[in-house]
C-alpha cells in the first residue's frame, strides 16, 4: 500500500471542509449531543474560516491517501497561528485527522513523521498537540509516540466543556 502526502490548496477547501466534518463527527460523534456537535461544525469547518487558515503562511495542511484514495489530513501550525503558545520554538500538530475506512493502516505514524519532518526543517526544538481526555486511543497512539503530558485546557464542544491534554514531545 503506497502512502502519499500532498500539500491542500485554497482549491480544495470544499474537499476539506467535507473530510473535516466526516472525520470529526465519525470520531466524536458518539460522545457529544447531536446540538453540540453540530454547533462546533458549523463554526470550526466553515469555508471562510478554512479558507483563511489555507491562506496562513504558519499554517500547513497535506491530504494523506492509500493508494491514490484520499485518507485524511494532517494541519500543522508555527509561531502566531498555533492555537497557544505551550513551548518556545514549538510546531504545533493541530489534526490529524483520518477517515474510518483508512485507521489501521499505519497513516497516523505517517503523518506524525510527516509533522515530524516539517519541524526538524524548521528547527524547532519541540512538537505539541491537544488531544481530548476522552480520546483513549488517540493517547495511547501519543504516548506510544513518545508525547509527555504537559498541561491541559478547555475545548468546548458547542456549549459542552471539555478538557483537552496538552502534550509535548522534545526533539
């Protein structure tokens, strides 16, 4: 099975707006009421919202496919456009994301390399995420990545407060 990375365009946005919402709801769907999981994806996965975020210089997206079958993404952020500031001289991986049918395929690893990459070009000195407390095997993928917790903050999921664990990687 062949695994490539390409970078998303401002053309595609219609295309990841879609495997957005997919993704998103198929991995959050069954932990969150019906209202506030559409709330947050009419708001997180707007057009003019992702538009704006393809258009960010510190902002980076690549669509992941499986043998020319599009699998799912990866948005990486630096400097300013990171969600927060957890480490000086950090990349922040902000999703990956994979669709259902594509989990198990080793496309997680793929991507975190990929993010990896981008940061040690850049080099940066540390690689941090935020992941939901709930999300077990998202951790267990993390830690087994070699992330650290490193604090945590609020996500709200529509007008559901949740906490999101911050974890960080030195490399």
């Amino acid at each position: 099975m062949t695994k490539t990375l390409k970078r998303i365009t401002i053309a595609e946005v219609e295309t990841l707006q879609k495997i957005s919402i997919e993704t998103f709801s198929d991995t959050f769907k069954d932990q969150n009421s019906a209202q506030d999981l559409a709330d947050y994806l009419k708001t997180a996965y707007d057009l003019n919202k992702l538009t704006a975020e393809l258009n960010d210089p510190n902002s980076q997206f690549y669509f992941v496919y499986l043998d020319d079958q599009l699998a799912g993404y990866l948005k990486v952020n630096l400097n300013e456009s990171q969600s927060e500031q957890v480490a000086p001289n950090a990349l922040e991986i902000e999703r990956i994301y994979i669709r259902s049918a594509f989990k198990r395929h080793g496309l997680g690893r793929f991507l975190f390399q990929e993010a990896l990459k981008l940061a040690q070009a850049k080099n940066c000195s540390s690689i941090w995420l935020g992941v939901w407390e709930k999300n077990y095997p998202a951790l267990a993928f993390y830690e087994k990545m070699g992330f650290i917790q490193h604090g945590s903050h609020s996500f709200f999921m529509g007008t559901d407060e949740q906490t999101d664990l911050i974890m960080i990687k030195k490399i």
